[in-house]
C-alpha cells in the first residue's frame, strides 16, 4: 500500500482516488477551494439552481464502469439519469429550425430530410459513418491506453478519416480539416453549422481542427445525450460520496506551492501554510501553469483554450411542453464569430453561436410558474477580452440570440448572472479560464495533450490539460488511466 497525494478535487482527479483507494491504497486529496468538483460547479439563488459547468454526459458507460469498479451501487443507483430528447434542437442563420432525436440514426437522417431537403440525411449519414471508422481507429490509443511515445505516438499525428473517392483526373486527398469536411461532404451550410458546432463547443476552430473531429458528433449520436436530475453538479456529488466511502480523506483550503523530490522521485507536498507531506506517489489535477510553479521540471508548453461566457437566467412563466432541454442557436456570421474567439487580439463585437439549456427538472426551479435558463457561448480566452468590461455587453448580445429559442425571453427576465473566462479562472486555476477540448488526432500530434506520466517517477497528470483531453467523459478516462499506472496489472482503463 503507497501513501498517494492528489493535487486537486476535479472529475478526473476524483475517479483516479476512488480507483486508488479500491486497489488498497492510501489517498488523501489536498484541494485549493473549498469543494470538489472543478469546473461542475453549481449557482443557487432565490429557488432556482444552475450548473455552471458541463451540462450533459455524452459517454455514460465511463462512470457507469467507475463505479462498479469502485463500489456495490451503480451510477443508476447513485444518480437519476434519463436521456433527453431530442437530443438537441438547432436553429439556423437562416431561420430553419429542426429537432434531432436522440441515438436514432434514422431518426436523424428523416429530420434532416425534412429541414434542409431530400438527401440533406444521408449525406449526413455517411458523414457520420467515416466518424465511426475514427472511433474504431482512435478508441484503443487516445481513450484506453496510456499516451504512447516514438513510431507509436507519431502515428496518431496522421489523421484516420478516410478519404472520399473522387472521380476525375485530379483527385485530391481527403480532407485535411474539419471545415474542409463539411465544404466538400455536407455541402449545405447549415450541415456545415451543425457538423462545425461540435467542435466549436469544445472551443477548437473548425478551420484547423483536423477531419477526425467528426468522432465528437458520432459519440455524441450514437452514446446519446444523458441529463442527471437535480444538475450534473449531482454526478460530482456521488463521485465525492463514492471517494469518501473507500477513505479517502479529503483537505480543503489546502493549497499546494511545490511537489517534493527526492533522488528523482515523488516524496511529498507543500502546502500554501508551510507544511510538508510525505507521499510515495503524487497525482496532480491541474492546469499547466499551476503545474510548472508546482514541478517546473515536468512541465510543458501549452496554449491557453478558449473559455465559457455563461448566463444564468431565472425567468417568470412556466417552460412549455415539449421544450427541447438543449437548442443550438447558430451564429448568423460565421466568419466573425471565428475572428471575435480565435484571433489573437479578438476580433469585433460578433453576436455567437449560443446553447441554450432548459432542463424539465423540477430540482432547479422553484415552482412550475419558473423555469431556469442557462445560455453558454464558446469565447475568446481572459488574455484577448477585458471580461470584467465587457460581460454585460456580450451577455446582451448572448441573450439576444437566445430569443430564436426562447420567444419573449426578455419579458420573462427576474434577474440574471454572468459568468465568464474570468471567473473560470478564479473558480478552478485554469489560466485565462481556458476550458481544454477532447484529444485528437491527425495535425501531426497538434491535439494530444501531454501523457499521464511524467519525467519524474511517482508523479502522474491527469484531468484534462492531460491525456486524453477535456471533457466529463474524457475525465474519468484520464482518472481511469492514471489508476492503471499506478496499480501494476490491474485493469482500470475504463469501459471496454
């Protein structure tokens, strides 16, 4: 049995203690803030209540696999989860608005047909087929097995989408982006706006994200899209129960200043008030600026990720029947959108592409007569937006947007809350609030992040500025990961 020091109280920094703990070992959890959870956060004021945080689990089978590995209930006994459906509602530049229903291939192919024309499905369709043929390819490498180094890790820097025949004397090669894809296979550009939305949602530019994006829509299709009652910040809450039943012990306001070394190795913690703690191994949940102050030997570069503009709405007036829980509104200039996130210094005032989550959850609003809204909206980091001057602005024209989902919002408005990059980063340590994407390949490695080891023995990344990327799935995966290193033999690489 080793002593084990984790350094922070995340999603994927929790799963890898409850694992660590099952397997016999000794697991204390030092945290800078005064809760668990990370970036599932959760706002409650006058009778409704917010998560601040993911909103939807798109991969359930990892925390169904965590806690049966980990305990006798199941993530259905520890939770209430349903999936919603449709699964998300989208409204277009142009006005066209369609609902698509959850984990039905079909389904799909017959709403698409109907909103955008005949044959909109199955160009779809097939699109989605070359994201399965991504999944097959990557699932093994970047989700259930530990980050590979040489020929194997350069491998996942060529990209698995499959080409597409192309007749004629001049064929080109396959896509190389995301954008790319949906220019020569969707070619509606409301399919693009859709195909596009997924990645945009985990702040990567569609532009130079590669073509092996199109596993994010096929997960989320095939996996469903799942909501847990009372707030995702509930699925945090059994994580913790979980952990503290196999012991592990739990320090809060315990901030760490620097990871101790000796002969090469992992020997402890210091914390904020000076104290020393010894540890055999340590496991650190934390963005890459905190873990070069902490360790700066195992320290490496990484570009701080779009954030989240969130808005919490608490609205008079009851949410109508048959109210998708998630609508995308898209943005009705692509390409000032994509200059106002990702251009170095911003670009001008845009109006974005806004989701717009209304959960029928009674837990989150005070009566039927209320209804609990949250808008978020993928934006530029802290570094390039003065978010303590403009956040009320953005939220206008956030709010704004949202009335193509939401007719009379602004009549129905009691009060609400912004939250920004800013706070993101107050709230978790995450430099400029940047809220890391989902690994991927293709890009010559550009979208992997780093591996769960490091160059010092005994000491582990995870969470998701670490393999295999961000995510509330991809964070019990990384947790899942750092537990298989840890325990020699065990197999505690998460769902197979």
């Amino acid at each position: 049995m080793a002593r084990i020091a984790v350094i922070g109280a995340g999603m994927a920094a929790m799963a890898a203690s409850a694992r660590l703990a099952i397997a016999g070992h000794k697991v204390t959890v030092y945290e800078r803030g005064t809760t668990h959870g990370g970036a599932l956060g959760r706002v409650a004021r006058d009778g409704f209540v917010f998560d601040t945080g993911p909103q939807l689990l798109h991969l359930p089978a990892v925390y169904r696999d965590l806690f049966v590995k980990t305990g006798k209930e199941s993530l259905e006994q520890s939770v209430a989860m349903s999936q919603v459906d449709p699964a998300s509602a989208h409204v277009f530049a142009d006005g066209t608005a369609v609902a698509l229903p959850n984990a039905s291939r079909a389904g799909v192919v017959q709403a698409l047909d109907a909103a955008i024309g005949p044959g909109a499905g199955e160009r779809w369709s097939d699109m989605v087929n070359r994201g399965r043929e991504v999944w097959d390819a990557t699932r093994r490498p970047l989700l259930e097995e530990p980050l590979a180094t040489g020929p194997a890790r350069d491998a996942l820097g060529h990209d698995p989408y499959p080409a597409v025949r192309r007749r004629g004397l001049f064929r080109r090669p396959a896509p190389p982006t995301l954008a790319s894809v949906a220019e020569r296979e969707l070619t509606d550009p409301r399919l693009a706006a859709l195909l596009e939305s997924h990645v945009l949602a985990h702040g990567l530019d569609p532009r130079t994200a590669p073509a092996s994006a199109t596993v994010l829509p096929y997960m989320e299709q095939t996996f469903g899209s799942w909501y847990v009652a009372g707030g995702m910040r509930a699925l945090a809450d059994a994580l913790h129960r979980r952990c503290t039943a196999r012991r592990v012990e739990f320090r809060f306001g315990a901030e760490v200043t620097e990871v101790l070394e000796k002969d090469g190795r992992a020997a402890g913690l210091r914390l904020a008030d000076g104290e020393t703690v010894e540890a055999g191994m340590v496991v650190a949940g934390v963005s890459p600026g905190r873990l070069a102050a902490l360790a700066p030997a195992t320290a490496e570069p990484a570009p701080v990720p779009p954030g989240r503009c969130t808005v919490l709405l608490a609205l008079r007036g009851a949410r109508p029947e048959g109210t998708a829980h998630r609508t995308v509104v898209h943005a009705p200039d692509r390409a000032a959108e994509l200059a106002g996130i990702f251009a170095p210094q911003g670009g001008a005032a845009y109006v974005p592409t806004v989701t717009v989550l209304r959960p029928d959850d009674p837990a989150v609003r005070p009566d039927e007569e209320h209804e609990a809204v949250t808008l978020t909206a993928t934006a530029a980091p802290q570094g390039a937006v003065n978010w303590r001057a403009g956040a009320e602005e953005f939220a206008d024209r956030m709010v704004r947007a949202a009335e193509a989902a939401v007719p009379g919002l602004r009549e129905r408005l009691l009060w609400r809350e912004v939250l920004t990059p800013a706070d993101t980063e107050e709230s978790t340590g995450a430099e400029g609030g940047g809220v890391p994407a989902p690994v991927l390949a293709g890009a010559d490695g550009a979208y992997l992040r780093p591996a769960n080891s490091t160059g010092m023995s005994g000491f582990y990344r995870v969470g998701g500025f670490a393999h295999p990327g961000g995510g509330l799935a991809h964070a019990g995966m990384s947790g899942a990961l750092v537990a298989g290193l840890v325990v020699e033999g065990a197999d505690f690489r998460g769902s197979q």
